[in-house]
C-alpha cells in the first residue's frame, strides 16, 4: 500500500496537459469487442480501471499491448464470454462488456460488478434495457447468465439518465436487427464520445447529447483508430486545486464545453478563468466567495464526479456554503476526513453545510474513494503543514500519476510506501 505526504501552503503555478478521459476510453476499450480486427486507441490513460478493462480483454482471448498512451486491441481470436469473478468485482466499468459481448456472440455470463463504494448502484436499468432487445437473462447463485438467439430493436424508456446504462444499451443495439430509441438516455460527453467511436466502427447511430438516441442496427461493424476526449473531470480537479491554493494554472488539451457547470460555479468565488481554444487558465488572488447553494446533476448539470473537490474548495471560503448531493446517497464520505482537518461541515441527509473556516491543518486522512481522495489531496495543498493521505488506490483508479501532474506545478507531494499509522494522531 502507498500514501501521499503533501506539503501545504504552495499555490499551484505553471502549465500541465490533461490526459484522456476515464470514462470515455472504459466503455469505448469495451467496445472493441464487437469487431474483430485491430484496434488502436489513443490518449487512454493509465489508470488501475483500465488495466483492470485490459485484463478482462485478455482474459476474453484478445490481444492487447499498450504504446505510451496509445493501446493496440486485437480482438480477432476473442471468444471467451465469461467474465472472470475476481476481475468482475474490481471494478463497476466491467458491466460494459454485457452489451458487446451478448450482441457478437449472443451470450454473456457474469457476477455483479464492484468498483467504488459511494452509495447504491443498481444494474437493473442495464439489464432491463438489454430484456427489451431480446435478451433472456437469469441469475443464479450469484451469477448472470444472458443469451440470446438475435438481439431486436425496440424502444427503450429509462427512468433515470444512467450513462452506463445507456453506454451498455447502445453497444447492444448496433448489431440488433432493426431500429433502437433509447429515450430518457443520458446526455454525458463520454456517451457521445462513444456514439464517435461506434459510428466510425461503422455504426448508425444519432441523438447522443441529448434526450433521445436512436441506433439503427447494422449486420457487422470494423475496427479502427480513435482518440479518447479529455478528462473534464481531472481537468475540473485541477481548476480547484488553482482556485484552492491562490495559484494560476494553464490547462492543455481541454474541452470547455464539458466543464460549462463548473466553470460557472468557480466565477461565483471570485476565480477568474479564461478560455482560449482547448486551454483553459484557472487563478484566484482575492478572497474566497461562498457559494450559496449547489447540487448535482446529471450533465449539464453540475457532476456528481466534482462534488467531492468543491466540497474542499467550500471548507475555506468565506461564509456558508449548502452543498446538495443528487445522484449518489453514499457521496460525503470525505466530509468526516476534511473534518479532520479542521474543516466544520454538517451533514443532513443529502446536503452538506460547509462553514468556511479560515485555515485547515495537515493530518492523517484515509481516502474513501476515488473523488474523495483528490478531495483530501486538494485539501491537503491548501492545509498548513503537511497531510498524509492514505488509501491512494482509490485516487489511482482516476488519475494518471497525479503526483506527477501537481508537482509539475509547484506542489510538494511524495507517493511513498505506507506506513501503519493510528488516527489518534491527530
């Protein structure tokens, strides 16, 4: 197990280049499965859940190799269509390969997936969703058996805008026989970036971004070369960590777009941020300005993926902030953590009301899940003395050596290999 010791007190300063993006490139690898050839993906990080993704390809009979950021998928000998347990339940994203491989090979089989612990996280609208193009799906003694003889269109009506859900439904539906309407889809740009990719596969699909996306069913789709978009929300934490620590930083190969809520909410506590292209510079030289009320939502809305790190933003602002948490009941895990440094929050049921105070303290915090962790990273910049941070799997699950993308701007923060350390401490 590894820890991050971080130095407080240094404003964040410089240019750094945001890699690919999670969640684009996990149901996009998924998606290669449904041609058989050679596939080449750019810009696709180099995260735990990925590795995670590329074992499961392999496990499934494909070949792949990693070149820097670029991964080459060869998916022609795959025809395994069981999902390991042990891999199945390391990560959430895993549930991607339900659609894919039930639409090449008409039949599927796996245990529930894991991933983060941040509240309930039902697959039933993936499931569902994949009952209404034919499939017959059964579970016994834990296990998920799905078959099909042909996967049909129909339309699908979702009652909450889940993107896995969406993701997995799409995948399905681009080889069914017949047309697909998935309504109440959600709007996220990873679903469009995967929309991009399938229809470069040769694909017919339109409507991702918005309500509802339709998908025309083809006999057989190609493999090809695509580049993942990028991370809106590594780039998201790294526009706080400016705004946390007084700095000014220079963000490359960004899409604005994606970030519209946040940047939005950053103007409010008097952050200044500018926009050029695919840059972005994020700087603050005031006081920190409260914002009174915000709750997320799926896109366009302000994402759930960001609630941690403006919570830790919030904890030094001046005045009250309500912070309002809506699409995950198990999200403020980070709260009891930032109170240990001296923050003052209280939550009741979904929202939290953070008090800014004037100044955290560095101590021992355990990072609970991914966003979490960057939240008590970010924390943790800003702090007076240092702050170690335990549990830093999680954080690796999203970020790409995040150690690595904050030193190149001026912070002072180590990975080193943990230490048993006893929260009485502090």
């Amino acid at each position: 197990m590894e820890q991050f010791i971080v130095e407080g007190g240094r404003p964040l300063c410089g240019a750094v280049r945001v890699h690919g993006a999670k969640n684009a490139a996990l149901p996009i690898l998924a998606a290669t499965v449904l041609a058989a050839g050679e596939h080449e993906i750019d810009d696709v990080p180099d995260l735990l859940d990925i590795k995670v993704m590329v074992d499961i390809l392999r496990a499934l009979g494909a070949r792949v190799n990693r070149f820097g950021d670029r991964i080459v998928i060869d998916t022609t000998a795959l025809g395994a269509t069981h999902i390991p347990d042990d891999l199945m339940g390391q990560m959430r994203s895993s549930i991607f390969l339900m659609g894919p491989l039930l639409a090449r090979f008409r039949e599927v089989s796996m245990t529930r997936p894991g991933g983060c612990a941040i509240g309930a996280r039902p697959i039933d609208l993936h499931l569902r969703g994949l009952r209404a193009l034919g499939a017959s799906i059964q579970a016994v003694n834990g296990v998920l058996s799905c078959y099909t003889r042909r996967l049909t269109g129909n339309t699908v009506i979702l009652d909450f805008p889940s993107v896995g859900a969406t993701e997995n439904i799409m995948m399905a539906a681009t080889l069914a026989q017949g047309v697909t309407e998935i309504v109440g889809a959600a709007k996220e740009p990873e679903v469009v970036d995967l929309q991009n990719f399938l229809n470069r596969m040769g694909a017919r699909i339109r409507g991702a971004g918005t309500e509802t996306i339709t998908v025309r069913g083809v006999h057989e789709l190609h493999p090809v070369s695509y580049t993942i978009i990028p991370d809106r929300i590594v780039a998201g934490t790294l526009c706080i960590g400016a705004a946390i620590t007084r700095g000014s930083v220079l963000l490359k190969n960004v899409e604005p777009n994606h970030l519209k809520a946040l940047i939005h909410f950053l103007r409010q506590t008097g952050t200044k941020v500018e926009v050029t292209g695919d840059t972005l510079r994020v700087a603050r030289s005031g006081p920190l300005k409260r914002i009174a009320k915000l709750a997320t939502a799926p896109h366009p809305g302000f994402p759930t993926d960001m609630q941690a790190q403006m919570t830790a933003l919030m904890t030094i602002a001046d005045g009250t902030s309500i912070i309002s948490e809506t699409v995950f009941d198990g999200r403020f895990k980070h709260v009891n953590e930032l109170m240990r440094m001296g923050a003052d929050i209280v939550v009741d049921l979904q929202s939290a009301f953070v008090r800014g105070v004037p100044y955290l303290s560095g101590a021992y915090v355990e990072a609970p899940d991914l966003r979490a962790g960057a939240s008590l990273i970010l924390a943790g910049l800003a702090a007076e003395g240092t702050t170690v941070v335990q549990e830093i799997q999680h954080v690796d699950r999203g970020y790409e050596q995040l150690e690595n993308l904050l030193s190149q701007l001026g912070a002072k923060i180590e990975r080193v290999s943990a230490q048993p350390v006893t929260k009485s401490l502090k």
